[in-house]
C-alpha cells in the first residue's frame, strides 16, 4: 500500500507565541485536510519549547514558564492524528538587526564560531573575538547586506561547534516524541562564507597535512600566516572542506537523532537545484541522499508562475533521483488557485507530499482562513 501523501505546513514561530494561537493553528490545519506540521522550534538560536540548551525564545516573555509551544502542538495534534515535525534552523543562530537580549545565547558566548565574510576575512581574523568590536563590525556589514544574507550563521567548520549544535538537537529529540527533524538554513549564506579565524586554521591545518614535506616547505615560505591565502592557494579544496564539514554535520545529527528516536524522519529544506545548492550554498542535498543521511528532500520552489515552479521541481527531481521529495511551495505569495495548480504540477511530478510556507501567511491579511479551505477543498477533496 503506498504511503499516503504527506499535506503539511511550515508553521512559522509567530504562530506559536500563545496558547490560544497554537489551538487554532493545530485546528485550521485539521479542518484544512492537512495531516503533517513543520513547527518552528528553533528560530534563532532559541527554543520554543521548555528546558532546553538554548535560552527561552524572548518572544514567549509575556508567557508563564509553564507554557510550552512544543509539547502544546503535540498534545493537540496528535489526538487529531495530525504528525509534528520539530523545524529547525541549523545554521542561521540570529538577526543582525537586533541582536538577543539573553547574554548566555551562543552570538555572545561563542562568537569565534560565527561565520565571516570573504569581505572582512583579512580584518576580522586580527580581532580578539571577545571583543565588542568584533560582534559590532560583523552585524555592521551583515545589515548592510541584509537583502543577501539572512542574519548571523555559526560556522560547521570547528568542532566544538558541531556539537553544541547536534547536542541541542539530540536534546530535543530525545524529551519529546515528535515524528520528525526537519533541518533548514542546513547551509551556508553563500560560497563567500566562513573566513573565521577559526575555520581558515583548520583549513590550513587540512591543507598542510595533505601535502608532503617539500609541497609544505614551498607552501609555508610563499602564503604563510596569511590564513586567507591559504583559501586563495587552494580554492576548490577550500569549497570541498566547507561542504565536507556541513555534510559531517548532517551526519552526526542525524546518528544522534536516530539512536533517540528510531523511526523518526528526517527531512531539509533545501534549494531545488542540487548543483547551484552543492557549489553556491555549500549543501551538497544529493550526496546526503545517496549517503542516506536524508529520508526526505524538500526542494524550496518558491517561483511565482506555474513554468517557473516546473522547472524548479524538475530539477529537484532529478536531483533527488528515486528519493522521497516534498514540493515546498510558496503560497505567501500565491493566490489559492496558483497554490492548487502548483499542488497538481507537484503530484505529476512525483512528490510524495506538499509543504505549503507558511501557515501564518495564508491565514493573516490579506489572506485569511478561507485560504485554506479553498486549497483543501480543490487539492484535498475536503
């Protein structure tokens, strides 16, 4: 019997900031015929559920302690057979705008872990990463490109940071039974990141180790300490390293999760075009997919016309090969009807589920509830 087709919703943070909102979020979905939910747990750097290894989200203030998002859309949910899959944003931790109010949030106790600009790459690395100077010349320049990059991403590259980041996720993995890990931001802002003092050591570091003793000897007499021009000397190993310690993320991530939850799904949200994905964002989806390290690709195919959208899930489908995908589609900027025409494009394409982003978009101005009637009533036969 084939599996039924998964019909979920991103659902945004904001829908989850009270206990009012998180029932009529889980109800609208029921009544919408949609069975999965994507629900944003990890925003920035923070937790939208209680006890974590991330300070409380700064949105829930006006809550009492007692009020968990996460364990109130499972209890609700899953008496309405509807799954809950916990969204997460991996690498993106803040806004460069306003900066968390909580000191103990990792932009301020581990800011030598933050991702660099190529850009800044030289001045950045003489900097004390202690310093206020260092935090406030790298929000400066992020603002400033702020139609480009999302916010501050921690880099994949140290250590240490890789497991501070899979022990948030074991963590919460481990305490509620959701159905599933769904990873975003799995990526890097673009190619011309993760220049951190950090990183470009343990480039160099890589680097050396692979060359033999006269290759060193040239190598450490023309670049140097010059950790830049260690990435400029070798950069197609330089993007090779970065996509390595990212899919070396994924994997640890999804090990540790898999031991905590077994049958659990583990899904990205990821750019449709696997070979703009692999050399532009450094997310090598289908290497993780041959490697089984995804159970589901979900392809963000967000074109505003039905030839657009087409083309892009084409191209995640060959991308994914035979592997699972879900069509994440953008109805915030679609109308109901492109949103179904979208769904049917989807389904002769061989998705095995939809993702509509987002839920909080469709039900606010100048949508509204019937939005999401309308979809079920085409798409669904609701």
């Amino acid at each position: 019997r084939p599996e039924p087709e998964v019909r979920a919703l991103w659902v945004a943070r904001t829908s989850l900031t009270s206990p009012a909102a998180v029932t009529s979020m889980v109800e609208a979905a029921r009544a919408g015929g949609f069975n999965t939910l994507l629900v944003q747990v990890r925003g920035r750097g923070d937790a939208y559920f209680s006890d974590g290894l991330e300070p409380r989200a700064a949105a829930l203030a006006g809550q009492p302690e007692s009020f968990d998002p996460l364990a109130a859309t499972l209890t609700l949910a899953h008496r309405l057979r509807l799954r809950v899959h916990a969204w997460v944003n991996v690498n993106l931790v803040s806004s460069a705008v306003d900066l968390p109010a909580d000191r103990s949030h990792v932009v301020f106790r581990r800011p030598e872990w933050l991702m660099v600009p190529r850009p800044l790459a030289r001045e950045m690395v003489l900097l004390e990463p202690r310093s206020l100077l260092y935090l406030e010349k790298l929000t400066r320049w992020m603002r400033s490109q702020s139609s480009e990059v999302e916010g501050l991403y921690v880099s994949p590259v140290p250590e240490e940071s890789q497991d501070r980041t899979v022990s948030v996720l074991a963590d919460l993995v481990a305490r509620y039974p959701i159905d599933g890990l769904h990873l975003d931001y799995v990526r890097y802002p673009n190619d011309d990141f993760d220049y951190g003092r950090e990183s470009l050591l343990a480039f160099r570091a890589d680097v050396l180790d692979a060359l033999d003793d006269a290759a060193r000897a040239r190598y450490q007499r023309a670049v140097g300490t010059d950790l830049v021009g260690w990435t400029e000397a070798f950069p197609e190993r330089w993007r090779t390293f970065r996509r390595d310690r990212l899919t070396t993320l994924v994997a640890r991530v999804r090990q540790s999760a898999r031991v905590r939850r077994p049958g659990m799904t583990i899904s990205a949200a990821v750019y449709p075009d696997a070979a703009e994905a692999t050399t532009r964002r450094l997310q090598d989806w289908r290497g993780w997919l041959d490697r089984g390290l995804l159970d589901v690709v979900c392809p963000m195919a967000y074109a505003t016309d039905v030839t657009g959208f087409t083309e892009q899930m084409a191209a995640a489908r060959q991308g994914a090969g035979g592997s699972p995908m879900w069509a994440g589609i953008g109805a915030y900027r679609l109308s109901p009807s492109q949103t179904i025409e979208n769904i049917h494009v989807a389904r002769r394409l061989g998705a095995a589920g939809i993702v509509l982003y987002s839920y909080d978009s469709i039900v606010s101005p100048p949508n509204g509830p019937a939005y999401l009637s309308h979809v079920s009533r085409a798409a669904f036969g609701g």
